[in-house]
C-alpha cells in the first residue's frame, strides 16, 4: 500500500550510496559506508550494455534504468545482497529478472538492483537441473533452479523418459518467471497450471532468508510464492512434478464459424476426465491438451505460434473467413507412445465424431512430443531473422468467467476487435477447470468453476503500439461496464484500488504475506503493488 511504502524519504542517500559503491567496483576497493559486502560488490555491473539489457523487456513499452545489475555465483550472493538491503537503513528495491519476458517493466527497477538469474544458468552455479528422483508420496520430480529455462528441464527430464505434465505454449522462460505468474497453457485444464505442479520450494525471501517451503513446510511462503508476482521471494529451487514423457503427439485444428458450437466443443472436451480406461497411466479418454484461437479475415492463417494449415487450403479458409469475418480454430492434442499408437486413432476418431466444426476443416498432424512441446520456437527465431521480434509487444491476458463468454465474443472479439481491425497477433480463447488451482495460492482466477483465458498477443510497431493499448483500455472498460467479472493474467494495474480488486478475497492474506516476507517492501517493485503507485 503507498501509504506503507518506506522508500521514497530516504531512496535518494540509497542511490548516492550504491553509485559510489559501483564506481570502486573496479578498483576492487571499497572505502566508506557501503550496502553491499566487499565480497559480492565485484558482481554489481552498471556499464550501459548491462544497464541497457535490464531497462527494457519483451514488451519493449516501458523503459526503467536500474543502477546496477548483480551477476550472482550463487544463490548465496543473492542472499547477501537481500541482506544487505534488509539491514540497511537506507534499503534498496531488487528484482530477480528471469528472461525479460514480461511486457510492462515487471522485473524492472527504476534506480535499484536487477539480479541477472541468466548468470547463475550461464555458469551452471545455481541448483541446475539435477537428476531424477522418486517419492512414494509423490511421484517422479526433479529439483530444478528457479533460473532454468523450461526447455532446458524438458530436455534434461526426457532423458529420464520423463518430463512436467504442465506446460507454456513458449519454452524460453524461466521456471521462476512463470511460477511467479501461474504458467498457462493447453495442458491446465487437466493438470492444473505449472504452480499445481510443484512440491517444494527454496526462497529467499525479502528478509534475505533462505527457507525451504512445501504445502506442509513454512506453507504461508509456499503459497505466497506460487503466482506472487515476485512479492515474497526469489525462487532459488523448485521441485517439479514429473510424469512418463509420451513419445509423439497428435495434433488437431478444427475451424468453427458459430461460437456457442466452438465453446460447447471446448467445454465437453475438457470435462472428459484422465480416468484410466485400463490399468496402464497414459492410457485414458481424455485430451492432453486443448487451446484455441481466433482466425479473422484482418490477419494471416498461420502466425508465429504455429504454422499449421497446408498452403493448398489456405483459399478454401479465406474464402470461410470472407463469409463470417471471425472464425474460432480449436486445437487439442492427444499424447501416443508406442504401447497406445494403435489405439490413438481410434480414440481420436471417437472425440471427433461429436463434434460440431465445419465440415471439412479438420487438419491434422503427427509429431514428436518434443516438436510439439517447442512449436514456438521456429516461429520466434523466424521473426527474428526477421527483426520482427523485438519489436513493441502490447499484449492483454486475461480470465473471462465461463458464463459471460458470449457476452464476451459479441462486446469484444464481434465487436471491439473486429471493429478496429488492427489486431493481427494471435487471439487465444480457451478454457479451464478451476478444480486444478489451488485457492491458497497467490494467483487470482475468476470464481466460476471453468473459465477462460484470453491472450490478445499483439506485435506492434514502434510507432503505433498506443493503438493497441488503447484497444486494451476499452476491452477492459467494456467488461467493467458489462459486469463481466474478468481478472487480468500477466497482470498490470495504475492504482492500489485496482490491485485490491484483482486480488478480492485473497489481498488481505497477500498484503500480510507482503508483511511478514518482505516488509521493507524490497521485491519486485516494476509489478507496481505496492510501490510507487496512484
Ligand atoms: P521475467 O519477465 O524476467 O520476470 C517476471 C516476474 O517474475 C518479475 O516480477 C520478476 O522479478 C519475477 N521473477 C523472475 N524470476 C524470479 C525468481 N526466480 N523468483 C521470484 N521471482 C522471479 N505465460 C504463460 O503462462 N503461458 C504461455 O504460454 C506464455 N507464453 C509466452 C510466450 C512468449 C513469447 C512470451 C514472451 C511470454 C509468454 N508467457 C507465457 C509469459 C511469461 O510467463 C511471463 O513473461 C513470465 O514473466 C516469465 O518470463 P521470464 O522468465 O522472462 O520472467
């Protein structure tokens, strides 16, 4: 809360303080009052390469210069700088920055610490991605450090013939990073999303201790931590729940022109539950992943997620999309190995048959679980060839409760989007049980048992990324003057009120949670909770 926030009096001598601290960084002497030990100020950079990476991220819309960014040799470097921070009198703000990867400055500091996690994976320092272990209680994990990459775990897991059950469509983010927010994709409707999927826990919190957490252990942490947006701690190590890696993957799109048809689709399909058929664990009726997508007449077939339809049914798509101007794509996959490869047509087949898409439109593929699990990647390293990927990126996630979904498509995606015709990035639209999160969690979802993600995923120019921002404004207005009860994912807030809102019943336990792990109001200060804020 602002009126909580200790900074701002006396944040100036912090800043004269670590600006002279930095300037004896390279003499390796240090003289006068410091914050940061001897031992660890060598790991402090403020040279404009390094300052120039930690004041901007994937969004490329804010910009906010931190005064140093700390290169950790291992998490007890972190822990000291925490501490030197806590204990101060003149406290300074520190974020872990896992990729950048957020869109608007949330592992930012404006004149404080960025700790680079990249450094402790770059040299293999922090807790890595060890071996595999096996638990009675809870099955296969792995501890993995909150500074890996999830494509670095699905490789190093797959080695083991396993790997996570709960996934990102995007595979260059760190575990930290995404268990920060919650961890999404076409898997949570049945294994929950990514902070369903972990046992335990090492932090640091904001007090610069190190505490291991679990469900049973220090679980207020725990919880915290899991969606806290960076508020409580930095995650040093997760243990991450693993299940048998299947070897390959069926991949369906279907194309709908009516939306109740598409989102009754989506509904049953994930109401069918992973209950064995026979005595065998991947051998079940129900789908391992489903998404889906808006087509619409303004933007290209394929996009930069995936690249799916045969070239030779692109006019026969365009030519449905000049008749409705807005198609929905449903995309689901089911998993195969060799045990169940005689099985999976069949089984797919049975799904297919009930459901209602346009005749015709059904296109599918066979892949590997691991080119399907990394899809994104072709297209991301394409547009970079291209130069189109760091490039301003004004994108709106959001969760869109079950029964307003139609009010939903006819205010924003009919009318809203379709309206303004600038949006060409790739439009998400898919649901979720809420049976798979955990309440005692940070994260925020709407109340209703099935929900939906939306990801308005928009590339823009540099030039025109207010378009879209304002596009983003008024799809959050409509919903509030519609009653639509949405709450934001990746999310972004102006004012206090707003945050009290996006939280409702949980901001008291998370204000307490803020109290108690980081009371000097250190952590993650770009996510704008409880800083500088209104
Ligand atoms: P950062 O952006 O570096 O950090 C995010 C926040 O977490 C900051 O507040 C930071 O201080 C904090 N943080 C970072 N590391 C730690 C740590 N170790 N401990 C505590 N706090 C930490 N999200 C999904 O859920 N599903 C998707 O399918 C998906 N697809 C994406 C595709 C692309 C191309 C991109 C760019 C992003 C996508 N995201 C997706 C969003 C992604 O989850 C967020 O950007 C997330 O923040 C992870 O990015 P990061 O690892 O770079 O974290």
């Amino acid at each position: 809360m602002a009126e909580n926030f200790p900074f701002p009096t006396y944040f100036v001598l912090t800043i004269i303080t670590i600006t002279r601290l930095i300037s004896t960084v390279g003499k390796t002497e240090l003289t006068g009052p410091s914050l940061v030990p001897s031992n660890i100020s060598h790991r402090l950079r403020d040279d404009p390469e390094a300052i120039k990476i930690a004041s901007s991220d994937y969004g490329n819309l804010v910009r906010e210069s931190p005064l140093a960014v700390f290169q950790p040799s291992s998490i007890y470097d972190i822990i000291s700088l925490i501490k030197s921070s806590y204990t101060s009198s003149v406290p300074f703000h520190i974020a872990a920055r896992g990729q950048g990867h957020s869109t608007r400055g949330q592992a930012m500091v404006p004149n404080g610490v960025v700790v680079d996690m990249s450094a402790l994976r770059r040299q293999s320092l922090g807790f890595g991605i060890g071996s595999v272990f096996h638990d009675p209680s809870v099955g296969y994990y792995a501890d993995v450090g909150g500074e890996q990459l999830w494509i670095d775990v699905l490789q190093a897991t797959l080695r083991h013939g396993l790997a996570p059950p709960s996934w990102t469509d995007y595979l260059y983010l760190t575990v930290g990073g995404t268990l920060s927010n919650a961890g999404i994709s076409g898997q949570t409707f049945r294994y929950g999303p990514q902070i369903s999927n972990v046992h335990e826990m090492d932090v640091i919190t904001g007090k610069g201790d190190f505490l291991t957490c679990s469900p049973e252990k220090n679980s207020e942490l725990f919880h915290g931590v899991l969606g806290g947006l960076g508020q409580f701690g930095i995650i040093a190590r997760a243990r991450i729940a693993l299940r048998p890696a299947p070897k390959r993957v069926k991949w369906v799109r279907v194309i709908y022109n009516d939306f109740s048809a598409f989102t009754k689709d989506q509904e049953r399909l994930i109401s069918i539950s992973g209950e064995k058929k026979r005595d065998n664990d991947d051998d079940d009726n129900a789908l391992d992943y489903l998404e889906g997508m808006l087509l619409m007449h303004q933007g290209p077939i394929n996009n930069w997620r995936s690249s799916f339809f045969p070239s030779s049914d692109h006019p026969k798509i365009i030519s449905l999309l000049v008749q409705h101007s807005i198609l929905y794509c449903l995309e689901f996959a089911k998993y195969y190995d060799d045990h169940s490869e005689h099985s999976v047509d069949k089984e797919l087949q049975e799904m297919v048959r009930g459901l209602s898409y346009v005749p015709g439109f059904y296109y599918e593929k066979n892949v590997s679980f691991m080119e399907f699990l990394n899809r994104v990647r072709s297209g991301e390293l394409k547009l970079q060839s291209q130069g189109l990927w760091d490039v301003p990126h004004p994108w709106l996630n959001m969760f869109v409760p079950k029964s307003r979904i139609h009010d939903f498509d006819s205010g924003v995606f009919k009318d809203i989007i379709l309206k303004r015709n600038i949006t060409k990035g790739p439009v998400l639209v898919y649901p979720m049980n809420r049976s798979k999160w955990n309440d005692k969690m940070s994260a925020s979802i709407p109340d209703e048992e099935v929900f939906y993600t939306v990801g308005f995923l928009h590339s823009s120019g540099f030039d025109d990324w207010k378009a879209f921002d304002v596009q983003n404004r008024d799809i959050l207005r409509f919903c509030e003057e519609a009653g639509i009860k949405v709450k934001q994912y990746l999310p972004h807030y102006a004012t206090q009120q707003e945050w009290t809102n996006h939280f409702g019943t949980k901001w008291m336990s998370f204000q307490e949670r803020k109290y108690q792990f980081d009371p000097r109001m250190i952590l993650s200060p770009g996510q704008r909770i409880f800083n500088n804020i209104d």
